[in-house]
C-alpha cells in the first residue's frame, strides 16, 4: 500500500480526487491543484436539507453553496463529471446527534439512498489570487493547515440550524491586509472579502495559538491578523442542530473539483 502524503502534490482538480481516493493523499488541501474551485462539504438526510438550504441562503458569506445533489447520488455533475463524494476527498468526519464518533477516509460503507450532499464555497479557492498578487501565506508556506477559530458573531438561524460563525485567518502586514481585502471582494461565491480585520476579542477569540480547527501560524512583529468567513461553519450548526446522522469534511481536507476559480470571480 502506498503511503500517504509522498506523490508529487496533484496539479488537476482530477489528480486531486484520484489521489484521494486511492489513498495516495490523506491531509490538507491547500495549496494543491493550483486553479480549481475547492469546496466544503455537508452530507444529511433529504428531511434535514431544505432547513439546511435555507441556513446557507441566509448566511451567504460562511456557506456560499455551490453545488447540491440528488438525492442518494453520490456526484454533482456541475462540479466534476467523475466526482465521487464517497471517496473523493481525503479525510471525512461522521456526527451523530451532533456529536463527532469517526474520522475515516472513505464513506462507501455510510452512504444512504436518503443523503443530500452540498458543497460550499471555500477560501482556499481565493488563496490562488493572493498568491498570484505577490502576497504569502504562511500557512501554505509552512505545509500547515489554516488557522481556524469559533466567534462570537452569531449565524442567523434556519429551522434548527443555528451557532456561531467559524473564521479562517492569515496574518498580513496592513498594506497587505488592505490589498487581501480588495483581492478577496471579487470571490464572494468563496466567502469574499474579510469579516474582521484586527483585535480577535473583538469577535470573541482569546487565542491566536489555539485554533479550535486547523493549525496555529506564528504572527510576526508588524503583522495583523485577518479573518474570513469559514466553510466549518456549517460544523457548528450542526452540531447544535443535533442532526441524528451528517457527513463532512475533515476541516483543511477538501472536495477538489474541476471548476475554475477564475469562474468565480466577479466581474
């Protein structure tokens, strides 16, 4: 059995989920397949999904839908003629009754006729404009996950949905804080532009080096921090929704598909 993590990192959304499924990439996504839309995904039974839709039409910014299934089909065309969400991303997470019991790399063995699958926005898909702007990510320069953190500020609820707004942050100095803000503004189908930029209490976060997702990245002297609505919201609500059985991703760990971000952008 190949080990995880050794090939060269994928340059397609296509390599991206062939690596996945073969069990070839088992971590964090950032960064791989430069180009491609990455996506969140959310997995719930067909009863629990129009209260989910209306949650994430509500909250535009964490959960920027982009794709939605049918019910008990494994694939979503629009995103990737080939995708298949039982194996195509490198490390899932399964709650029950909003509590997390397992983290595999594979959910053939969990799928249902009733599940609903959505994929949602993700900021990885924006990172590639930053990039590209001459700007650096510590956490992709580093190989860590982002930095990922639970606020304060409150989600507006749908049916039992509900919790608070999940951030990703990257640390910039101002001038390069202000021109990530102008870059990200044009992606809001990937969570756009920052929510907060400065003071973490200020949204209820008491520390920097303890993210409650991902990985905790050195700020240096000079720099500010920077957040953005996150994709791991959804995580939240559902586990204050109680949902007896959802599907997500791991946090860090995306569905890559074949879109191109530079679809998403807006004009």
């Amino acid at each position: 059995m190949n080990a995880p993590d050794t090939a060269p990192v994928p340059q397609t959304g296509r390599d991206a989920r062939a690596a996945a499924r073969s069990g070839r990439h088992r971590g964090q996504t950032a960064g791989m397949a430069p180009g491609f839309v990455q996506g969140n995904l959310v997995i719930l039974p067909e009863r629990w999904a129009f209260d989910f839709l209306r949650f994430c039409v509500r909250n535009p910014r964490p959960c920027p839908v982009i794709g939605v299934g049918e019910p008990g089909d494994p694939g979503i065309p629009a995103l990737g003629a080939d995708i298949d969400l039982r194996s195509d991303v490198p490390r899932y997470r399964v709650w029950r009754d909003g509590a997390l019991t397992d983290e595999p790399h594979d959910i053939a063995g969990l799928w249902r006729d009733d599940l609903v699958a959505f994929v949602l926005g993700c900021s990885f898909s924006f990172e590639e404009a930053l990039v590209s702007a001459g700007l650096r990510l510590r956490h992709v320069d580093s190989g860590r996950n982002v930095s990922m953190y639970r606020t304060s500020l409150p989600t507006e609820p749908a049916g039992p949905f509900r919790g608070p707004t999940v951030v990703s942050m990257r640390p910039f100095r101002p001038a390069d804080a202000l021109r990530a803000a102008q870059i990200t503004a044009r992606f809001p189908s990937v969570h756009g532009a920052p929510i907060h930029i400065g003071d973490p209490a200020a949204i209820g976060i008491r520390d920097l080096g303890a993210p409650d997702y991902g990985d905790a990245v050195e700020i240096e002297p000079g720099e500010t921090p920077v957040f953005w609505a996150c994709g791991v919201t959804p995580q939240a609500a559902l586990q204050a929704a109680g949902v007896d059985f959802c599907i997500t991703h791991a946090p860090g760990c995306m569905l890559v598909t074949d879109r191109l971000n530079a679809e998403f952008a807006a004009l």
